[in-house]
C-alpha cells in the first residue's frame, strides 16, 4: 500500500501517512510555464493499493486536475486499485441547476473522477446527499461530528440540559443539529436563516425555541464567507445567548472570512483539518482539530 499527496494539504496527508507509520510517495508536481500541471510519479507502484490525498480546496479547479492527473499517472503505472481520498469534496455546493442554465458542477466533477481511473473515494461530509449518486464508483464517507463534539466538551466541560442548547442554523442542517445535540444530551434550538440567492447576503428571519441566559453551540458543516457564522451568533446573543460556540467541519474561509470571524461575537470556532487552514488565517478563537485519525482509520479498513 501506498499514499500520495496532492499540493493542496500536505499537511494532513503527511499525518495521515505519519499515522500509518509510512512515507508519502514519491511524486513531483509542478507547473510549465503557461501554468498547465505535470505530475511525475517517481516510484514503482505496480501491484499496490495507492491512497491520493486531495482536498478540492482553492484554487479547486487546479487542484481536481491535479488530483485527475496524479491517480492517472498512478493508474497507468499498473496500480491494482487507486482511491481517491478528499477530505474536502469542492464543487458540492453545486449540486443541482438553481437557475436553469447551471451546470451541475458536482456531478461532472464525480465523472472526472472516475474517468481518471479512480477505483473509490474517501470523502468527509458531503455537503449534500444530493452528491454520492452522482458516482458510480464506491464513496466511503466519515463523519467528523463526534470528533468536534469531544473537542469541545473537552475545553468546555460544564454545559447542561439548563445552560446550553444546540442551534441548528437553517433548514438543512436540522437533523445534523439534532443528532449532535441528542448525543450531546442538549436540546435544539432552530434559527430561521435566509441568503439572498444573488446578493449573499445572510438573514435571520425568526427563532424556535429559546436562548436566554445559555451558551450556545451552532453546529454547520462548512464556514464559507463566514456569514452564516457571523449572522447567526449575532442573532442569538442579541436575544440573550451568553456565549457562542460555532463547530463548523469544512473551513472554506473564502475571502476575509476569517478576519470577520475574529472580529464577530463567537467566543470560539472549532473547524477540522479537511482544508489546510493558513497561519494567515489563523486567528485567537480559533481551534483546529485534525482528522487524521477518521481519514487513517478508513483507508486502514479500505486495505483489509
Ligand atoms: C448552507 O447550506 C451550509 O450548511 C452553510 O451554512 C453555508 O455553506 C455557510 O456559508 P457561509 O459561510 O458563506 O455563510
């Protein structure tokens, strides 16, 4: 067995493999001068099961080519079989035309996939079910839930049923609030949130349930512009919240996100490893926590 990395999170890759108790492949990927990619896999990988650890984070269309081109060259080079491991599936947002005339970006991005030879894929959290029927191949996907509700129940130990709630920020991730908090032993709280589909612009038209007086946890899977986070925690300490937690999985943190974050109300952000998260993004009420054990453990169970 084997494992690659792409450029786009070495770091993880490099703990994944650390984890396995084995080197990353030797590979060289660069770029010819009009910025087109090369990969040049530099071992023999005939015969083995080869792992490719890629997040399809910005710049995503380069790295899925990257990705596309590395499981190739591996494919070529007479791999048994080659598993795609993305911690971060870009392009799922995109997973229907909301306005006719889209292009279903998820859905071409799994046909990628599998044409570049790809025999499976690991993935964290997709952002919607809409996603794993658009391949064809087999997609092992982890969840990284339980890792962020015991990285926060490990600095924060105190939260009862009477102290603390669970705040699922809009209609899509209720039942991924609702099984947090189940777990969590708290009871949920539902925000009415609205984007404007051509603005961005992020509201929150009402609230069931109640805040006051209790440290609140707010539970989503991805942290893009930040809006989300940033609207939401504003909204429930306006109505009395006297902490906020945001536990986000993927942390997109596009733009000046995490500036914004820094300045919001959120007494502390916890987001996983499945994007690299820069030290230029890095910021004092942040917390990153790796998946590196979930993502280890999966391609262990892959090669039995
Ligand atoms: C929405 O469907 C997602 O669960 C997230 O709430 C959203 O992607 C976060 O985006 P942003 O950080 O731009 O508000």
């Amino acid at each position: 067995m084997k494992i690659f990395s792409g450029t786009s999170n070495e770091p993880l890759a490099g703990r994944i493999a650390k984890l396995l108790d084995m080197p990353l492949g030797d590979v060289e990927i660069t770029r010819f001068i009009d910025n087109e990619c090369r990969v040049f896999v530099r071992e023999d990988v005939s015969g083995q099961e080869v792992f490719v650890v890629q997040s399809l984070s910005e710049v995503a269309d380069q790295h899925l080519v990257e990705l596309c081109l590395l499981g190739s060259a591996i494919k070529n080079l007479g791999a048994t079989k080659v598993t795609a491991v993305i911690p971060w599936m870009g392009y799922s947002k995109q997973d229907k035309a909301f306005r006719k005339g889209e292009a279903i970006s998820s859905q071409l991005v799994a046909k990628f996939i599998e044409a570049a030879g790809f025999d499976a894929v690991i993935s964290v959290e997709l952002h919607s079910e809409n996603v794993l029927p658009f391949f064809r191949i087999p997609v092992i996907e982890i969840s990284a839930h339980e890792l962020l509700r015991e990285t926060l129940f490990s600095s924060e130990r105190n939260f009862t049923s009477e102290n603390a709630v669970v705040v699922s920020p809009d209609k899509g991730g209720v039942s991924r609030s609702e099984r947090f908090a189940e777990k969590a032993g708290l009871s949920t709280v539902y925000l009415m949130k609205h984007r404007d589909t051509a603005t961005g612009e992020v509201t929150v038209d009402g609230i069931e349930g109640a805040v006051d007086g209790k440290a609140v946890i707010i539970f989503d899977d991805i942290i893009n512009t930040g809006a989300t986070a940033v609207t939401t925690s504003k909204f429930v300490k306006e109505k009395g919240a006297t902490s906020v937690y945001f536990l986000a999985t993927h942390a997109v943190l596009a733009g000046h996100s995490a500036e914004t974050l820094s300045q919001s109300v959120i007494d502390k952000v916890i987001v996983t490893d499945t994007i690299a998260v820069p030290t230029t993004k890095h910021f004092a009420t942040l917390d990153v926590v790796s998946v590196s054990s979930l993502l280890a453990d999966a391609i262990m169970q892959q090669t039995k």
